[in-house]
C-alpha cells in the first residue's frame, strides 16, 4: 500500500462511542437482534430505554433475568457494543471492601483504564438493591454521570481510582418484589 510505505498510513481505530452517533432506531435494532441471537426476548420499549439510558449513565437496575439469560445477556452486550465483561457475585458483598478484594472488580477498573476506546461492563449478579449504597457508596456519583472521568477514593486504605467514561456497571438485581429497574421482559 503506497500509503504506509510513504509512512502516511494512518490506523484508526474506532472508539465503540461512536456507533452513537448511529441512527438510534439502529441501534436498538442491534441491541435486540443481538440479544434475541443469544435467547433473550425484549420488548421494542425496553430496548429503547435501556439504550437510551446507555447513552447517558453508566449505571444500571436490571431484574428478571434467569441464571441462563444473565450469562446470554453478557454476550448481548458484547456483541452490541464491543468491549469486556466482567461478572461479580452479589450474595457475597456487604462493604465497599468486599467490593475492593473482588479480582474481577479489580479486572474491570484495569481493563477500562487500559483501553478507553472499549466499553467494559461490569456485571454484578445477585446485589439487593439495599446493599448497593453500602457496597457502592462513593461510586455512585461517578457511576451516574457518563461524561466526565472521576477519581474515587474509597476502602480502609483510601485508594483512589479512576472511573472512566468507557465502565458500565449493570446490577442484576435478585427477583425480590420492592426493587425498581429497568425491565427486560419476555414478550
């Protein structure tokens, strides 16, 4: 190629931000194609607000999902919107340092420090929605504002890390009546 032996030969690689600039009704069409290709049925209506709602936090409510869907639903995130997924156990986090000694939270910080062109999800399966403030505490506010980075500094030891725009955080809420999110139904 006579561009990379003048040495002009330029790689672009392209950030998973900018399929937003899509036409949003092609990207929910993606969202569902991929989760129906991995047997998870959604409504149209889900699929927009949680698309909708994607664009503009990182932090997500979900319930009704069966052990089966919730593994389907990593790959669905996958396959739409690129990037890593990383999954926790809830049933076992009762603190912020619970949280801190989990190797696949610490995997998610790594990896979405590492590649900030690549979305990394991190899924955490199993969390009453009464423990997310214990556990979550002083992520939160950074979770909730998608724009901006934020450094965090939490833990006994107080270390500080650095929430990118690119890290999702999807709590897979157990099938309890009183907790409120976002429904992906079967139709």
């Amino acid at each position: 190629d006579e561009e990379e032996a003048l040495g002009t030969h330029k790689e672009v690689k392209k950030k998973n931000y900018d399929f937003f600039s899509l036409n949003f009704h092609g990207v929910v069409k993606r969202f569902t194609d991929s989760c129906l290709a991995h047997s998870i049925q959604v409504k149209e209506e889900g699929a927009t607000d949680f698309v909708a709602h994607f664009d503009s936090s990182r932090l997500f409510l979900l319930k009704d999902f069966s052990s089966m869907l919730k593994d389907n639903f990593a790959y669905a995130l996958k396959t739409t919107f690129g990037g890593d997924c990383y999954t926790l156990d809830g049933t076992n986090l009762y603190s912020i340092d619970d949280l801190l000694a989990s190797p696949n939270f610490a995997k998610s910080m790594e990896k979405a420090s590492e590649e900030e062109d690549l979305f990394t999800f991190c899924l955490v399966d199993n969390l009453p929605s009464a423990r997310i403030k214990e556990v979550f505490g002083p992520f939160l506010d950074a979770l909730v504002d998608r724009n901006n980075r934020h450094k965090v500094r939490a833990g006994k030891d107080g270390k500080t890390f650095t929430i990118t725009p690119n890290l999702v955080f999807l709590f897979l809420l157990p099938d309890k009546k009183g907790d409120n999110g976002y429904y992906l139904e079967k139709e």
